[in-house]
C-alpha cells in the first residue's frame, strides 16, 4: 500500500490517466466479488470462510490476454507430437515408472486402467511435475470469472476452487496453475477436481499439487468414468491400400474391424487386425498421406481428458513408447520434421550464441525464440515462418554466425 502511494506521488500528473483504468477495474472486480459471495454460499462455502479465503484478491488482467490470444501460428501436428513424444519424455516415464510402480499398479487396480496411459498424461501435462504453472488460481479464475469472454463458465471453477480450499485438502498458497486454473501433477481443473479427484496416499486428503499418489490414482479415475475398457488397445497404426477410398475417415465414424479389413487396412507392423467386430475409428491426422490408426473406445476416453485428437494421439503414442513401442512406420507428409525438446534447446543455444536474447535455454519455443528463428531464416534465405524444423536446426549447425 506505501509502495503503490509513493509510485503515485512520483509520477503526478501522468499516472493518474494510467491508474483510472485500473481503480475502475478494481471496483468493479469488488463489486463482482461480492456478487459471488451469494452463489458459493449455495455451493455450501459459508460467508466467512468466502471472506476468508478472498481478502485482498486483486484481479489480473494478463490471464484475459491468454484467453482473446488466438495462435496465427497452427503447429502441425509433426512438431506437436515431436517435442511431446520425444526419448526425453520416454526415459523420464520409464523411470518415473519404476519409482512410482506400488501406487501405479494400486491405482491401476483399483480403476482397471492401463498404467501407461496414467503415466503418459503425468509427463503430458505437468512433465511427470515439473512444470505446473505458477499462477495463483483463485486471482485467475476470480479475474476470468469478472472480465472477458467465458465468465459464466470460469465463475464455476471460482466457486469450484473456493470448495477445494475451504475443505483443507490443497493450502490456498499451493494451489497455482495455469492461466486457465489447471492445476498440480495432471492439470485437473477445480470443478473436475471436485468430481473426480481421489485419496491415493490414504492420508485422508486429495492433494493435486504434492502427492504424486493422489495424482496418479485421480487419473486413472478420470479414465475409467471417460469410459476406459482395461485390456483393449488404444488402437494402433495402420497402412491403407493403394487408391483407399479416405472418405470415411473420423473418430466418430466407427466401423467394426472387419470392415475395414475388408477394404483393405492392415495393422502397420504386418500384424492382420483382430478377428473381433469391436468397432474403430479410422484417424488421418495430415490427410491420407500420413501416418494412418484405427482408434477404439479407448482413445476416446484419453479424448475426454483434453478435447484434441493431437493431445489423445500424443499420450497413445507416449503410452506406447513407454512400453517399448516403436516410432510409426509411416513418416509424417513433411520434408522437414519437427524437433524434440533436446533439439529445441540446441536451435536456443545456436541462436544466443549468435547473439540473440533467448533468455532461459528452456526448449520452449517462445516469442523471443520465434522471432530470432524468423530473423535467421531471412539471413539464410529460408522461408520467414518462425518455426523451428529439422531444416533450420542443420543450417544453424553449419552456417558461420552472423557477423563472424
Ligand atoms: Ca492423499
């Protein structure tokens, strides 16, 4: 409060056309506040326990930036699946496998589930917990519940977060997520949380953030309400015959096995499909000219986990990998490949040590990044996209840097 008075004095008169918005926002944060303490009361959070847990909220207004940014850039789904599925990924898992094997097998047990996929999400959406986001969720979610486009649905998960806390199983100054308010080990939101988080350590709590137990057994929940079957495939891929008719293609559009065996799908490892009318999806994620699979119900219950058939493909294949499965037999439609995380970090170092401001050697292809790759590729007469391909990696290891 001293700080912001001082701030105020110093930059009279020109900060008070910056402050109006902002005190404007504030009101009418307060105001919308106030507004919710009603509905969590009917959501069984009493008056006091609201009061106590939002004393001094302030909105922030950056999350409303994430919610209108709308990528120009469409990541194919080669890269996607490059830096997601990658021999990092794969070892870690591996490892992390063996570590967590009794409350893994429990947990599989206890859901019927496949433990791969459990893990495959883990590294998918936290890397095995490294990376949780570190945005208070109650400032995010109470901010998205006040301004922009989704408040309706954000109010939810404000009141949803307010029941998790209020019931002691998460400390309010561990529950940090993303922009969005996914939170902890496997990114659940607040209202799924509710839903479906479960005790795996037996201390009584259902903790997200700090019990990679808990964690492990709430997913393997999560997948057995999406509707897992334990002993059935993902499903697997494919090779199409010469001139396949692609027309019926989709996940939704399930037709039993010997269907397709009829028209002509063969597994890609040689291996005929099973003799069995189980009914499976044909998915062409970059056209006909692609890798091909037949998917079964249960790549639909990983599609219920995150609504994207990249994300659902990207922890099958993950899943697969981890339990010695080979890369695809068909290559992606591209001459120029995407790079795992290891050669992201490589283009990062390349591209500081020419003196560009990366910032952290993180692997994540940020702004900075992005804008250093276009930068390079308009010196090296590549194509201006910013992407960072197989192409771009080999001209940054043999071209002299810049000015050199
Ligand atoms: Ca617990």
């Amino acid at each position: 409060m001293k700080i912001a008075r001082l701030a105020l004095s110093l930059c009279l008169p020109f900060c008070l056309f910056a402050a109006a918005p902002s005190g404007a926002a504030d009101a009418h944060f307060d105001a919308c506040l106030s507004s919710l303490r009603a509905d969590a009361a009917a959501k069984g959070v009493s008056n006091a326990a609201f009061d106590r847990l939002t004393r001094g909220l302030t909105p922030d207004m950056s999350v409303i930036e994430f919610l209108d940014y709308q990528p120009e850039f469409r990541t194919p789904i080669w890269d996607y699946l490059a830096s997601l599925v990658d021999d990092e990924r794969v070892a870690d898992g591996q490892a992390l496998r063996e570590k967590w094997a009794a409350s893994l097998a429990a947990a599989a047990d206890r859901y019927q589930v496949d433990p791969a996929t459990v893990i495959a999400i883990w590294g998918v959406e936290s890397n095995y917990g490294r990376n949780f986001g570190k945005r208070p969720l109650l400032t995010s979610l109470g901010t998205l519940s006040c301004f922009g486009r989704r408040q309706a649905y954000f109010r939810g998960e404000f009141l949803s977060t307010l029941k998790i806390l209020d019931a002691g199983d998460i400390a309010p100054e561990r529950l940090v997520g993303s922009w969005a308010g996914a939170f902890g080990h496997t990114q659940f939101m607040p209202s799924t949380f509710l839903r479906l988080a479960v005790d795996g350590d037996g201390d009584g709590k259902r903790d997200l953030m700090d019990s990679v137990p808990d964690a492990l057994a709430s997913t393997a929940n999560f997948l057995r309400k999406a509707g897992w079957r334990k002993g059935e495939p993902w499903g697997y891929e494919v090779s199409l015959p010469a001139g396949f008719d692609s027309s019926g293609a989709g996940r939704r559009n399930k037709q039993p096995l010997s269907q397709w065996a009829a028209r002509g799908v063969r597994r890609a490892d040689g291996q005929a499909l099973a003799a069995s009318n189980a009914a499976a999806g044909l998915l062409l994620p970059a056209g006909p000219k692609g890798p091909a699979f037949l998917v079964f119900t249960n790549f639909d219950a990983i599609y219920g986990y995150n609504a994207a058939e990249s994300y659902a493909l990207a922890i099958a294949l993950l899943a697969d990998r981890l339990q010695g499965g080979k890369a695809l037999v068909t290559p992606w439609p591209t001459d120029d490949p995407g790079l795992s995380r290891q050669e992201r970090r490589e283009v990062q170092t390349l591209l500081a040590a020419r003196g560009y401001p990366i910032g952290e050697i993180d692997g994540m292809i940020g702004s900075n990044s992005r804008q250093a790759i276009e930068a390079e590729q308009k010196r090296l007469g590549m194509p201006v996209n910013g992407r960072p391909g197989q192409k771009l990696l080999a001209a940054l290891r043999s071209a002299a840097p810049a000015g050199k």
